[in-house]
C-alpha cells in the first residue's frame, strides 16, 4: 500500500497537466474496479477447485476459455453498434495495430490470466494479488533502460513494493510448511491406527484359533 501511495504522489507531482480533470471521480472508479476485482479473485479461490484430477473438477484452462467466450458474445454487438454508428470503425484500424492487439490480448488477457488464476489456486489470493503489483518495479526498470529514468519516488514506491511481496510470501511459506506437517502427522496417525487395528485382529484370530 505504501509503495503505491509513493509512486501515486510522485505522479501528480510529476506534471500537474497530467492530473485528470476530475480526480474524485477517476478515485472512485478506481475503488470500484478494485471491489469487483478482489470479488473476482475470491470467487475464483472458492468456487474453482483446485485441478487434481476428480471428476466434476473443472480446470483452469477450461474457465478461462469460457470466460473468453462470453466476453465474445456479449462485447461483439457492441463492437458491431460502435462500428456500425461510426463512433470506432474498423477501418480505421492498421494491420499493426490490429497485429499489437492480438499480440496483447494473447500476453496480457490469456497467459497472464492464466498464469495469476494458477496461482491463485496455489497460493492464496492475497500472494498472486500482491504479486501483480510487481508491475511498478518492472515498470520502473524499463523506464530505465528505454531513456525514461524515473523520479527517486517511484523508485522508492518500487522497492516498498517489493518489501511487501516479499514480507506476505515470509509468514506464507511457514503456514504451508506447518499445513505439510500437519497432514504428515494427520497420516502417520492414520496408518498407526491402522496397524493397531489390524494386530489386534490377527491376534483375536490367533486366539480363537
């Protein structure tokens, strides 16, 4: 959180030219979007089972491409209304930019997609959301090396950043080591049970026998 007030600050006083004309609406839109997406996130951890194999289990690959199939079917009539109205035609578009869209749309809107919802099965969703905002450092590199070097605030924002992910994956990593171990002691006190059970029963047998 403080990484990203850092790097928010560091913009509006980047160029006051920049800052949108109506910042309290762009702020609740942004709030909204991130309600309807932690609501994405948790669903996705709760209804979306984890992929091992059972029957009736529905995997990652497989929601996603539905997911894709409706946003076709119900985004296309509006493609087709804007296009249709002249408001954004298709002709207006190049073949590179028709050739930019594919290409983001199968890095950003497919593999990326697919390799969050993964990991939001195995891990939680608070590590893969957390995870996304890796963003601001990378961003923060490539600004470097393409000439835009950034402001010493979003380099500050980029590393508080980084201390956050890494300090939520520090206590994640223990609770999954004590789940492992528990479930190992939870076995163990199965088979024991079992071996109890059964020496008793050969005993018993060798009793009446």
């Amino acid at each position: 959180m403080a990484g990203t007030i850092i790097v928010s600050l560091g913009d509006t006083e980047a160029d006051s030219n920049a800052i949108a004309s109506k910042p309290l609406l762009g702020d609740f839109l942004a709030l909204a979007s991130a309600g309807l997406y932690s609501v994405y996130v948790t669903l996705i951890r709760t209804k979306l089972p984890d992929d091992d194999g059972k029957s009736g289990h529905v995997s990652t690959a497989q929601f996603l491409g539905f997911l894709g199939l409706f946003n076709l079917f119900i985004f296309l009539p509006v493609a087709l209304v804007l296009n249709f109205t002249g408001l954004e035609p298709f002709s207006m578009l190049t073949w590179k930019q028709l050739g930019l869209i594919v290409v983001k749309g199968f890095l950003d809107n497919v593999l990326s997609d697919y390799l969050w919802a993964k990991a939001v099965l195995l891990t939680t969703t608070t590590v893969a959301t957390a995870g996304l905002t890796i963003q601001v450092p990378l961003a923060a590199i490539v600004d470097t090396l393409t000439g835009n070097a950034p402001r010493l605030m979003d380099y500050l924002g980029a590393a508080a950043v980084m201390i956050g992910f890494t300090g939520i994956n520090i206590p994640s990593n223990g609770s999954c080591t004590s789940k492992e171990v528990s479930v190992e002691m939870q076995d163990d006190n199965v088979c024991s049970a079992d071996h109890v059970h059964h020496s008793s029963h050969a005993q018993g047998s060798a009793n009446i026998s």
